[in-house]
C-alpha cells in the first residue's frame, strides 16, 4: 500500500514543511503493529517526490477477529490495497498538512495550489475507471490508471480490477490528502471499523468546501456510512440522530433474507426432494428449513468457511430433537472441486453464492453442476442490480464481495447459456417487494430436468 506525491514548479520545496518530514531522513514509525514509512526520491527547488508506505503485519490484521477459524484471512487483500486499513495508519503521520497545521512561518503555504501528480494503489475496486474518474474530476483532475500485466495459466480474466490510480491537477496539498482520505474508502467500499460520530465528523471535515457541490456527493455519503435511511438525512439532522439511526438501521418488517428463504423452501417443497445440497450454506439458517420439509430424508449443507459450519452446528443441534427435522449434514465443499458424493441428488441450492465468485470462473462451476452432479432441479438465487436504484446504491454493489451483479436480463440470459444442452426447463422468479420498472430485489431460477433428458 503506497501513496506518492510529485510536483513540480516554483517553491515545492516548502512541500517537506507542510508535511513536516525532513527530505534527507528515512521517516519511519509503528503504527498499531505496522510499519509506516516516507522517503523522499527526489527534493530540488523545482521538483519533489516523496512516497509514503505501509508494510502491514499480517498476523495483526487478523488478532481480536470473532472468526479465527475462517481460512479467509490468508486469501484477502487487505494485506495490499489501498483501503481504509491504509488511511487510518498513515492518518497521523500526514496529520500535520491533513489540519493545515504546519510551523507558523510556513501557515501561508498551506492555501498554496502546487502542481501536483498523485498515485496510490493497488486499488481493488468493483467500480469502473469511468465511475472512479467521475469522484475526482469535479475537482479539476485528471485521472489516469494502471493494470499489472495478467500472466494466468488459465482463462480467468482479460483485465484485472486492480488499479494504480493517478491524479494531476492544480491543488492546495491539504486539498490532495482531503480528497484521499474521503474517497478512498468509496472507491475501496471497505470498512474496518465501527461507523460512528467521528466518522460523519471526519467526511464533514474533511469534505468541507467541496464535497457538499460535488455531483456524486449522495453517492459518496452513501458508500463512506453505508447506511441510506442515515444519509438521506444528513443535512437536516442532527449528529445524533444520524449517529442513533446508524445503530439501528431500521429494517422492513419481512427481511429480504427470511424473504428469500421462504421462497426457496416454499418452491422446494413443490419439488417434493428426497435429498437436498444446499451449497455455500454459510451458518445453517436455510439449511434448517430445508429439514423440516416433509419429503426429505437428507440435507448437505456445504461450506467452505470452517468457522461457518461451527455456527451452522451448533444451530442444528438446537432443533434436531424436534418433530419432523431431518438434521442436515455438514461437508466442507467448494463449487471449485468436484465432490462424488454430490452426484445425483433431487435438489441442488446456491442462494445468493454466484455473485460471489469471478465470473469467468462461473461457467465451469456451473457446468459442473448440471452435467455432472446432474441434479432432478437446481434453484439460484441473486441480487437484480436494477433494484440497486430502489436502494440508492448508485454505481455500488450490495456488498463488498461481490464480483458483479446482474440485470434481470442478463441473468436470464447467462441461464439459458449454461442450459445450451436444453436438459432443463428454466423458471424465472422474484422475490420481495417488487418496484416498478426495477423489478424485484432478488432474481431466481429453477432448474427442472426434463422426464427425457
């Protein structure tokens, strides 16, 4: 994780004084177990270079987490992008131009507009180089990016979503890092700490004088707190009415997710399964509805996440005296893997698991799926992107994880495509509260072998 900042012109040199770093040191520090660091690669009177980097302790990033069992850990990239994990770690080492607080003899330079060319990165982001260029150029920049060449074994993508964004533009250097710290995390849509009071505190700071006339400043509110029914009120509330709401963000009566279970268990039940795989079952929650169904005799509830399965046991192990339950079974598995004892089952589930998984890698799973376990059905559910406008999500996804979410015609679409062998009937529903013309919330499909297939 690195941030660099280059100028040129007249009196740069007074740019090692706003930030109060000596350009002949190696500036050095331990921020919370990580090693934070600036140098300067270049300081004349008329061109500057100076590059601030985080070597983060990995080990640390993960100490005090309530899932320490979870594999992920080792796979993310919190290691290496630029996120709010960087800003809050070289937050007090760039504090001094952060609050236009130099020396005295130095305060007329802070409102001093230099010439400046910034890069951070690497940058992982769902957003695209147009949406992340709309953040920034209101502001008078322009934005430019690099990729890391892909050098893949396999077909996986064309392009990476990793990034080294750059900015040149005319700006004061508070103006610069101002503009970071609220716009990083957007673009990053990672959040490692509480939202509170000192976070709208931060935004208003240190988006004051600009962000409030930017033309994605609902959007940006939006992805900094999360929380819409908090944000389409901040200018009439108060802190801490936006602080309580942000505690309890008020949910519908039905959540989209008991919704969305109830369907699946609802058209399961039609299907009248004997056995059934629900997969990417996560704690369990579906998967205790599945055994209460009267016509199964088994469920596997399949999980990658070890910590997962640990809950989804302990919740079957509070209903498997009752009457009727059929207690499922847990199995590690991963749509990656082919698993024989998966074959031939009635009901195969992947409720809200596509999106989640790259893309390019999903018509093999799938293919998988259908030809090679060759389920009686097979039931998908996830996200309608359309509805996102219902929710005021702009640009963003529903989730941090998610590698994409589909239209409701592209969904139809790439269904139809991985059934090309026609073995299966395909069924379209939607599930929650429909709005017009976006449709409802969530988007599934049924899968129905035919008798002949």
């Amino acid at each position: 994780m690195q941030l660099t900042i280059k100028a040129t012109g007249e009196n740069v040199e007074m740019l090692s004084y706003l930030l109060a770093k000596n350009p002949a040191n190696l500036y050095e520090r331990s921020q919370k177990g990580h090693k934070v660091r600036m140098f300067f690669s270049r300081f004349t009177s008329d061109e500057l270079e100076a590059t601030i980097f985080v070597t983060p302790d990995p080990l640390e990033l993960m100490q005090n987490k309530n899932n320490s069992y979870d594999i992920t850990h080792y796979i993310n990239d919190r290691e290496f992008a630029v996120s709010s994990i960087f800003l809050s770690l070289i937050r007090s080492s760039l504090g001094t131009a952060l609050n236009g607080q130099p020396k005295d003899e130095y305060m007329k330079w802070v409102d001093h507009r230099f010439p400046f060319t910034v890069e951070f990165g690497p940058v992982s982001s769902s957003l695209t180089d147009e949406q992340v260029a709309a953040l920034f150029e209101p502001m008078g920049y322009e934005v430019g990016f690099t990729r890391p060449e892909l050098h893949y074994s396999f077909d996986l993508k064309e392009k990476s979503s990793v990034r080294i964004i750059a900015l040149t533009g005319l700006q004061t250097l508070q103006q610069v890092l101002r503009h970071l710290f609220v716009l990083i995390p957007v673009i990053d849509n990672y959040k490692h700490y509480f939202i509170d009071e000192k976070e709208i505190e931060k935004i208003e700071r240190y988006g004051e004088g600009w962000l409030e006339d930017h033309p994605m400043r609902e959007t940006i509110y939006r992805q900094a707190l999360r929380f819409k029914e908090v944000y389409s009120k901040v200018e009439q509330a108060t802190k801490e009415e936006i602080v309580e709401e942000a505690e309890e963000v008020h949910e519908p009566k039905v959540r989209l997710n008991d919704l969305r279970y109830d369907k699946i268990t609802g058209m399961a039940e039609q299907l009248k399964p004997r056995s059934i795989v629900d997969f990417g079952s996560g704690e369990g929650k579906l998967s205790v509805r599945l055994g209460f169904i009267n016509s199964v005799e088994q469920v596997l509830a399949v999980e990658p996440s070890e910590v997962e399965t640990l809950k989804a046991r302990e919740r079957f192990a509070k209903v498997k005296d009752r009457e009727g339950f059929t207690e499922p079974e847990t199995m590690w598995g991963s749509l990656y893997y082919t698993d024989d004892r998966l074959m031939g089952k009635d009901l195969i589930i992947l409720c809200e698991v596509i999106e989640h998984i790259d893309e390019p890698r999903l018509p093999k799973a799938l293919d998988t799926i259908l030809h090679t376990y060759a389920p009686k059905s097979l039931i998908i559910t996830t996200p309608n992107r359309e509805y996102n406008e219902v929710y005021g999500l702009g640009p963003a996804y529903r989730h941090p994880d998610h590698r994409f979410e589909w239209t409701r015609e592209q969904f139809e679409q790439w269904c139809a495509a991985r059934n090309h062998q026609g073995h299966y009937g395909l069924e379209f529903h939607g599930v929650g509260e429909e709005q017009q013309p976006y449709g409802f919330p969530t988007q599934m499909c049924v899968f129905r072998r035919k008798a002949d297939a």
